[in-house]
C-alpha cells in the first residue's frame, strides 16, 4: 500500500508542472516574440538587433583593437563567446563601480547602476541606449555555438563594448552634469 501512496503523491505534485509545460507547448506558436523592451527613457529593439546579427557573415575583419586586453586574441581563437563574455563582465564592474562611486547602494546591479548614473546625469543618453543595446547582443551571442560565432566579430563586439566602458567611466569620473537632452 506504501509504493501506492508514493506514486498517488507523485503524480498529485507533476500535475501542474505538467499541464503549464504542455499548455505552453500547444501555444508556443501563437505567443508573439518580444521584439522590444523599453526601461523609462531606454527603448531596444531586439528585432533590429537580430537582424543584424543574422546577416552577418563569416567574413569580417577586424578594424578596431585598441581597447583590448592581451588575452583577449588568444581567447577570442579558442572561444569567440569567451572574449564577448570577458568584455561584457569588464563593462558591468566598471559600471558597477562607477555607481558606487557616486553612492548608489545597488551597484551590484549593472542595469541599475547605469539607470542611476543617467538619472543622476552622471551619463549622457547615448551611453545608457548603448549599455542596453550591448546588453540585448550579449544576451544573443550567448546562444550562439562558438563554431558559428566569428572571432573577428566576437573581437570587434568585445572592443566596442571596452571603448564605451572607457567612456562611461571618464563621464562619471569627469564630474561632469549632463541636461535631460544627452
């Protein structure tokens, strides 16, 4: 009667689990893709982002590196995300950083922190759209497959995500107040 009992208590707590899983399943195709998101002022359209991504191709090259950690080359060789994830880990601390700097208790949270320094007009409009606009293609690359992942695009991705990092932190560290138009 005990094995019963385990199978009847079972099956009661993988009833819902199982009836969301397959309600989802039979919806899926009409549930519409979220193709923007938009924080206060922040507006990213992931189907432009998208776009872009899916037409790139396998042969970029490389224009820009100055910004680049030496390891990053070789990274970038044995694993393109590596180098993207690298970069973007470098833009959230010094963002994170830059926050707690001008006291903001969350900096923990890099979305948060850079929402802070805009509403405290630490940082310029641009910046705030970029940091979000890197967030949406970090979070794209992170699906990719290295193998389908151009080095030199991963190489340029991490470059341009150092440069705006560098830029964020001289606006911050430069005390410099911005009017509600940057």
């Amino acid at each position: 009667m005990e094995w019963q009992a385990i199978i009847s208590t079972g099956i009661q707590h993988l009833a819902w689990p199982a009836t969301v899983l397959t309600i989802a399943l039979l919806l899926k195709s009409k549930i519409p893709d979220i193709s923007k998101f938009r924080l206060k002022d922040v507006e990213i359209e992931f189907e432009k982002t998208l776009k872009e991504i899916r037409r790139d191709s396998g042969e970029w090259k490389v224009t820009a590196t100055d910004s680049l950690l030496p390891n990053m080359f070789e990274l970038a060789e044995k694993s393109p995300l590596g180098v993207i994830l690298q970069s973007w880990d470098i833009m959230e601390q010094t963002v994170s950083d830059c926050a707690a700097e001008k006291g903001f208790k969350e900096a923990y949270n890099a979305a948060a922190s850079i929402q802070f320094l805009h509403d405290k007009k630490f940082v310029k409009k641009d910046k705030i759209n970029l940091f979000f606009r890197l967030y949406a293609l970090n979070k794209r690359f992170s699906n990719f497959e290295n193998e389908k992942l151009p080095k030199e695009r991963a190489i340029e991705t991490a470059d341009a995500t150092l440069k705006i990092a560098a830029e964020i932190k001289q606006e911050v560290r430069g005390e410099q107040k911005f009017s509600e138009e940057t």
